[in-house]
C-alpha cells in the first residue's frame, strides 16, 4: 500500500477497501506500526506499543463495520486483558488488567485492530497531555505546543495520520479540548450513551463519557453506532435509539434555531481567532439557512469552575485510596506529581455531605441549561478561550492547584458545562488561529439528540470543508 491511499482515506474508507480485497488488514497494520515507528519519536503520542497483539488481530479480523481499521486505545478506562492501564501515573500499578472494558470488547467486535496505548496527564486531570511517567505529548500543527487533553495522545496520533480513529473521553472536555488542539472531530456522547462496565457504573456522578476522536464526522457517527448501549447493571441509560447515527449524517438538519456565545460566562476575555471563527460560522450557519441569534444559558460567573475543583479532587482521592488498598500502601513521595498530590490533599478533605451538595449545585445547573435548550436546538461557542497553548504552561510541579493551574483558568469555560448536565458536544475543526493552529467550534444539543448534530456536523462539512483547509502535514 502507497502512503497517499492510506492518508486519503478514513476509516470507514480503509474498512471499504479491506471489504473489496484491495488491501488487507495485515497490510494496514504494517502501514500504521511503520508510521508509528516514524512520527512517534517526536510527538510521544503512543506510550505502549502493541504490535504482536495488532499483527494477531489483523491474522484473524473481526467482519465489522471497521475491519481491519488499525485503532489505539487510551491510557484511561481503556482497558484489555492482559496489559496495564496506568491512567499515566506511576502509582498505579503495572499489572495486567484481568478482563476487556465493555468498551474495549464493542470496539473489538467493531473489527478494529488494537496497535497500542495512548498518552495522557496523570489521573487525566489536566487540559493538556504532559506526565512525569510519560513525558509530553506533542502537537502535530507545532510541536511546541499541546495537544489538549486528558486524549491528547489519541488526538497526536489521529492528527499526524498513524491511525484513522482513536479512543478517547471525556470527564470535563478531553475528547473536545484535544480535537480542537489538534483539528480532528470530536463528540462527547449524551451521559450513559457509552457503558463504563465492568468495573465503573459512572465516574464523577456520571461527568465521564467514552467515544473516539476522528477526521470526519461519519467515522464518529458509525462508531457510536458500534458502541453506544447499555450494559445489565448500568446505573441508569441514555433515551433510546432509534435508528443509526451513521444515517443521521446522510439527512438534512432542516432548519435549526441555534445559539452562539462569543464571550466566556465568567466574563473573562476569548481570544480574537476564538471569536472570529464563531463569528464566520454564525454567518454560515445563517446562510445555510438556520434562525442564529446570539444567545447563552444563565450561567452563574462562578460556574462551572467552583463545582469542578472538589468533584474532581474527590474523584481524584477515591482512585488513590482505592489504589492504596490494592498495594497494602499509600503512595510515595515521587508517584504523585507535586500537582496531583495537592488536589489529593484538597480531595480528601470533601466530605460526603460537601460532594452532594455539589451534585445538587451540578443538578440545578443542568435545569437552567436545559430550560435554555428547550427554545434553541443547538448552542455553538469556540470549544476552547484560545488556540492550542504552550506546553509547560500548566506546571506539573506546582504543589498548589491554584497557582499551576493559574495560567490557564480561563482556557476551557465551555466544555465542563456539557459534562455537567449530560447534554451531547461536538467539536468541529471550522477555524484557524492567525499563527496556523486550530480552533475548534463547538455545538451542544438537548440531552439525548445526537442526531442533530450529526446532521448539522454532515452539513458544515460539506459548507466548511476541513479536509481541504486541514491537509495532511505529516508524510
């Protein structure tokens, strides 16, 4: 296989050329492992490597909508039997882990084939993708700067083309932030789309969603039509399906009323490239046909920063003590990141009756956006205040939350919102920053109706096509 016919392709394209004989799954993985091997020194995107497994899968493919479509899975609730998800800490163990996610078994029987692990933060508590375990991942636009995170490595590897489609989720943005860091589309799925079994019913009350990061939005749509559902004993399940979301690409979105916001909820400043690119997709969307009217739910100034902190460092102190109970010992002083040790210092101190209330305080918040969604289908804001920031602008070894994460408070005002009341996000890569970044745009939909999106996803990138302004720039 020639390098242009598996850079021109997505995966659902490569899957069509494994259905008609013209490559095989044996050949695919070759193409990835090789590009791997090329690109990975610079932009540390993988961080296990898996080739005997993928060679093996590719011998022996699964007949699914993605046969043969060589795949990486993240270092975060990504788990396959037989090798460690280190969530990039090293206090977690290195064990193997006993049994396939559900997620993981979904994407097997999707046919993809498994080529190794991805970066992410420790915890996968940061907007970027740098790790004291792992060492940065890099962005593919320019090195020097993120890739967004907790996916980033995902988002690295899916950009610079070693693969086609790539896991990841999203507790507060981390398959949003990294798409729009790195030009890709990303969809956070309505809450309980995605089944978190076996060993989570949710995660952060239910803030963790899983799907992938993608080129184009009808690998996105055909992978949730893989592995969205329920599993026996889930906590509670999305609204019902009716139909497939690969379809939904295919039809128009009729005439939508859509919000946009083009300033930060807690007042802060956006970027000028974050405002110009809402600004000419607005226009678009309005020559497209759509009622646009600038508009924003009635958020509080504070919100969501003040509820994120201690859910998240709660969060944060029950995997360390559950981790703590499986070694007999609590971590040592250089297995926590200064960073991560502090927000376990702050976690530990959120008492039971704290973390409900702030669930109550989340609940409120999702009533107030929700009562907003009821007269407007779809809210489109910039995914992120900025384009993609400088590594090392958030300093892992600042023992103060306050102040390592002082730098970038303001960088991710949109994402969390949609975590928090469940609701379906879709980052689009539409705009570029004046210096040659992207900047990603962001759409929100009423709770359970992803098929909007996806219509309007299709329609925009055929009006905006990002194929053509994003080109492939790593050979």
């Amino acid at each position: 296989m020639s390098f242009p016919e598996y850079a021109a392709n997505d995966a659902l394209g490569l899957a069509e050329l494994v259905r008609k004989g013209e490559v095989s799954p044996s050949e695919l993985a070759e193409e990835a492992i090789a590009r791997i091997e090329k690109h990975n020194p610079a932009l540390n995107a993988v961080i296990l490597k898996l080739y005997d497994l993928g060679r093996q899968m590719a011998k022996t493919p699964v007949e699914g909508p993605f046969k043969g479509v060589p795949f990486l899975l993240k270092d975060a609730f990504g788990d396959i039997a037989g090798y460690p998800t280190r969530l990039g800490s090293r206090f977690k163990s290195d064990e193997p882990v006993k049994e396939d996610a559900v997620l993981a078994k979904r994407f097997r029987a999707a046919g993809l084939t498994f080529l190794g692990k991805t970066n992410v933060p420790e915890f996968t508590l940061l907007p970027t993708t740098e790790s004291a375990l792992y060492g940065a991942a890099h962005n593919p636009w320019n090195v020097n700067h993120s890739t967004g995170g907790s996916s980033g490595g995902s988002a690295a590897a899916v950009a610079s083309g070693m693969v086609p489609i790539a896991h990841a989720n999203d507790s507060g943005g981390s398959i949003r932030i990294p798409a729009s860091s790195c030009g890709l589309v990303g969809l956070k799925p309505t809450r309980a789309r995605t089944s978190l079994g076996p060993d989570y019913g949710d995660v952060l009350s239910g803030l963790c969603h899983e799907h992938v990061l993608t080129r184009t939005v009808r690998d996105c749509a055909a992978m949730l039509d893989c592995i969205h559902g329920n599993e026996p004993g889930d906590p509670y399940v999305a609204p019902a399906v009716t139909g497939s979301f690969l379809d939904e690409t295919k039809r128009k979105p009729g005439k939508l009323r859509i919000a946009f916001s083009r300033t930060n909820p807690a007042g802060a400043p956006l970027h000028a490239d974050c405002v110009k690119g809402v600004e000419a997709t607005a226009k678009v969307l309005a020559d497209l046909g759509h009622e646009v009217v600038e508009a924003a739910p009635p958020l509080k100034a504070e919100e969501p920063g003040n509820l994120f902190l201690p859910l998240w460092a709660a969060w944060l102190a029950s995997e360390i003590e559950l981790e703590t109970a499986r070694r007999g010992r609590g971590p040592k002083d250089d297995e926590l990141e200064p960073l991560t040790r502090g927000l376990y210092e702050i976690g530990k101190t959120v008492s039971a009756a704290q973390y409900l209330m702030l669930v109550k305080e989340a609940q409120a918040l999702t009533r107030r956006v929700a009562g907003f969604m009821q007269t407007h289908d779809v809210w489109l804001t910039p995914t992120l205040a900025s384009p993609p920031i400088p590594l090392g602008l958030i300093n892992i070894n600042e023992p103060d939350p306050i102040a390592a994460f002082a730098p970038a408070v303001d960088y991710v005002p949109f994402t969390p919102i949609q975590n928090l009341t469940g609701q379906p996000a879709m980052s689009l890569p539409l705009a570029m920053s004046s210096d040659g970044l992207p900047v990603g745009m962001m759409f929100s939909a009423r709770f359970g109706n992803e098929a909007t999106l996806f219509r309007l996803a299709a329609q925009l990138e055929e009006a905006m096509p990002w194929r053509e302004r994003h080109p492939q720039i790593w050979n």
